[in-house]
C-alpha cells in the first residue's frame, strides 16, 4: 500500500482529533518506525482518550470528512478493549486505508497517552505524537499476535540502552504479560537475563 495513503489517512485523523481536543498517540507501525523498527504498514492505529467528547460526536465528524465503518458497526469489542474501526479512501488514491482507535479506558492505556512523545514536524509534514517505547512494547505484547512478538523484539533491540526498564517491567507485571516478554527479550537477546 501506498505510504502516501496511510499518512493522508493519519493527517485527516489527525486533524479532526486535534479539532476535537481528543488526546491522541499513533500505536502502529508509523510508531514502530519512529523506535526504529521500519516495517510496511498498511493502516493507522491511534490511541485516543474520549473523556469530554461522545464517541457519536466523533463519528459525525470523521463520517462527514468521507471515514466509514468498516463492519456493520464502527465500535467493536475484542478481548476486553474498545476500538473503533473505519475505513477511509483518502483522495486520488483510489484505495481504503483502515484506521482502528483504540479507546483508552484502562490506567495502563491513560498513562501511555499521558506519556506520548511529539514527533517533528518534519517527519511527516506535521505535528504528531506517538506511544513511547515502553508503553508501544507493552500493547504489542497485550496485542500477542507472532508479528507483535517479533515487533517487540526489534524495538528491544533497537532501544535497550534508552529503555525505562523498571517502567516497563512495572506494568508487564501488572499486566501479567511476563510469559511473552520473556519469549520477546529471548528472542533478541539469547541467554540475556530478564530485567526485574
């Protein structure tokens, strides 16, 4: 897919959420590329906080700008998290780009907003932010598909030395997700002891 669909997909979003006052953070592979870990992306992923707009309020607006729900109903409930998936077909592209907001309604989640970092402008011709590392970590390994496993891998690799281990362990405890972060930091760093 285009690179070029996927960020128009992403201002538009972007825009409409930032017109609203939504916190926002991308989640996705516009993410893993900013942690180092290049890989094709074919959607956007965005982390948002509903807390003083209803969620009709921002289906009017992202309908209106041309975004449409992608099944019968735009808010979908999958393992315990609430997204909202649509479908955009950004101009003379000629192509749907899916785009998945993910609710923010767990602490865990609220503090990974509270923690997003500002890209450059100049990384995709404007403003943005994106999960920090860490929190991009643990919501693959929450996410547990085999890509997310090696995702989080890469971004091991790529950040060992910048990485806020007791953060990160902090809520992969919590989290319980110790068993796929231990398989993750095998993965990238065979016969390494875990961080505690």
């Amino acid at each position: 897919m285009p690179a070029e669909a996927v960020v128009a997909t992403l201002r538009q979003a972007w825009d409409i959420l930032d017109d609203l006052q939504i916190p926002a953070a991308v989640m996705g592979g516009l993410a893993l590329a900013h942690w180092g870990h290049v890989r094709s992306t074919q959607d956007v992923d965005l982390l948002i906080a509903l807390t003083d707009v209803r969620p009709a309020t921002l289906l009017a607006r992202l309908a209106g700008a041309g975004y449409r729900s992608k099944g019968r109903l735009p808010l979908v409930r999958l393992e315990g998290a609430e997204f909202i998936q649509l479908l955009y077909e950004p101009p003379q592209q000629f192509l749907d780009v899916q785009i998945d907001l993910l609710l923010a309604d767990t602490p865990f989640q609220r503090q990974a907003l509270e923690r997003r970092v500002m890209l450059p402008s100049s990384a995709l011709g404007f403003d943005v932010a994106v999960v920090s590392c860490e929190d991009l970590i643990v919501l693959k390994l929450f996410a547990g598909r085999i890509l997310d496993r090696v995702d989080v891998a890469e971004l091991l690799k790529a950040n060992r030395d910048t990485l806020d281990l007791g953060y990160l362990t902090g809520w992969i405890h919590q989290l319980t997700l110790e068993r796929p972060f231990s398989e993750a930091w095998n993965d990238a760093f065979p016969g390494d002891a875990l961080p505690v």
